[in-house]
C-alpha cells in the first residue's frame, strides 16, 4: 500500500518528503529484547534507514529525525534506546549525543541516495509562548550548535518546526527571527513547518491559561497567526509550508466530548469548507509575489 501511495502522490511531479525514519527511540521487541551489541544494534539502524531510503527512490527528501530532542528532553529511558549504539546508557546521554545521532542518520540517507534532502524536524522549537517549551528551545539550539562545531551542517538542507499553537498564546515574532538568525549562524535554514492553531478554550498542551487570556476574538486571532506565521516563512525564504498531515484534521474537528477535539485549527471547517484564514494566507502570499 506505501508503494501505490508513493507512486500516486508523485505521478504529476509534485515533491514527496519521507517521515519516520528516526522517530523518538524503541524499536521492535526483537530488538530491544535481543542483548545485542553496540556494533550489531548501529549495523541494524543502519540497515532500517538505508533500506527504506533505497525501497523509494522516488522520494528525495527525508527526514532523518522527528521530535528527537523532545525525547532527549523527556529523559524517559525507552526513548534513549538508541544510543546504545555509541555504547551509552540511558542516563549517561548527552547532548553530544544526540547532535552525533542526527549526524550519523544523515550520513547514512546520503550514502543510500546522495542527491536526498535530508530535514531534521522538531515540535516546540520557535514558540516562545507556550510555557513547557523553553527545555525543548534550548535543548534544540545546543545540538544545532554542536553539529555545526564538528563541521556537519552541511549534511542537513533545513529544519521543519512542528507549530501545535493556541490562539492564547500568540506569537514572539521578534524572539523567533532572533532564534532563527541563530539557526543561520550555524549553518542551518528554515524549511517548513507542520502547523496547527487551536481556537479552543484548551491549549494542545491542556493548559486553560495563556498570555493573552480573556483579551482576543479566537478566530480573529487564528487569522492574525496564520499570517504572521505565513510572513516569517516568506521572509525566511522558507521553501514550504505546511499544516499537519490529513490525519491530523479528521482528528482535531469536533470529535468526541473532550473540548480539545472541538478547536478547528486547520485552515479548513469541519465540512472541509475554506475558512477565514484560508483567505489570509493566499492574501498573503498574493502580496509577496
């Protein structure tokens, strides 16, 4: 089913981008159960990596990683499971660890297919706002800062930020166009994104209270930071992007009791209707051509 999907969605020529290459840790129970060793469990990530990148060659942009840092972040020993293969344990994995990690995924995606695009994408990375994301901001600048002290950036064509925003929180622009020039001092760029905002009186994170609490219109607000969202990735000279995969809004449209399901925070209404803040993006993109 994979391969029809992929041959399908490229047949017109449109680009493709490949997911879940290194998600989190863990792996299969023969893995994990399986007493190997350092050298045999890196042979086995390899052969994981390689093998799917070489199954589609239609794709050519991979991410190697996905909410890596954010597993780091946890300290949960089940998400560190791969690091055995520089023979570290849960609790002695550093950041230097993590930065090798990316490096070494990358590698391998390069030599699999070396013209792919290899993407490093992570959650909470330039939402100033959001009160649990400072652990992921931070951990994040350091791996970015220690690829680019052993001279790999080159290895990574950009970075996508997974936004899961709230409209009561807003945006920071200026801090995320201070954070980003960071990024680009380092020698990384801005790549796309995966967003959602929430309109509803529960943030993504079950949080009831935000910044700007009590003081907005909801669905004015969405439109306000769509747009601004929008900008930053025009100005950036971002190549994509994007809003969450399907699944996300058949998931996040008035499903169930729980208020969390009920906070629209796609570009589309619960009848796949275009919504305001539709409009405000292609205004927007109307004034940048």
């Amino acid at each position: 089913m994979i391969r029809q999907v992929t041959i399908a969605s490229v047949n017109e020529n449109p680009k493709m981008r490949g997911l879940w290459l290194m998600h989190l840790g863990n792996g299969l129970d023969s893995i994990i159960k399986g007493s190997f060793s350092s050298q045999e469990l890196s042979i086995i990530l390899e052969f994981i990596i390689k093998s799917i990148v070489l199954s589609f060659p239609e794709i050519n942009r991979w991410d190697a990683t996905d909410e890596l840092v954010n597993a780091y972040v946890t300290e949960e020993p089940d998400l560190r499971f791969w690091y055995q293969i520089f023979g570290k344990s849960p609790a002695q994995t550093s950041i230097s660890d993590v930065a090798d990690l990316m490096i070494v995924i990358a590698q391998w995606i390069k030599e699999a297919n070396q013209n792919a695009e290899v993407i490093i994408t992570e959650d909470a990375i330039l939402d100033f706002n959001n009160a649990y994301a400072p652990w992921s901001i931070n951990a994040f600048n350091d791996v970015l800062e220690n690829i680019s002290s052993k001279s790999q950036a080159h290895l990574f064509k950009g970075i996508d930020c997974e936004f899961n925003l709230w409209v009561y929180d807003g945006l920071d622009i200026e801090k995320m166009k201070a954070n980003l020039d960071k990024w680009n001092n380092w020698g990384f760029h801005l790549y796309g994104s995966e967003t959602m905002i929430v309109t509803g009186d529960t943030s993504i994170q079950r949080r009831t209270s935000g910044i700007l609490s009590g003081k907005v219109d909801p669905i004015e607000q969405q439109d306000l930071m769509y747009k601004q969202l929008f900008q930053f990735y025009l100005d950036a000279q971002a190549p994509t992007f994007g809003f969450g995969e399907l699944g996300d809004m058949d998931n996040w449209l008035e499903m169930g009791d729980d208020p969390l399901y009920n906070t629209a925070p796609g570009i589309f209404d619960v009848n796949y209707r275009k919504k305001s803040c539709y409009f405000v993006l292609a205004k927007t993109l109307f004034e940048n051509l």
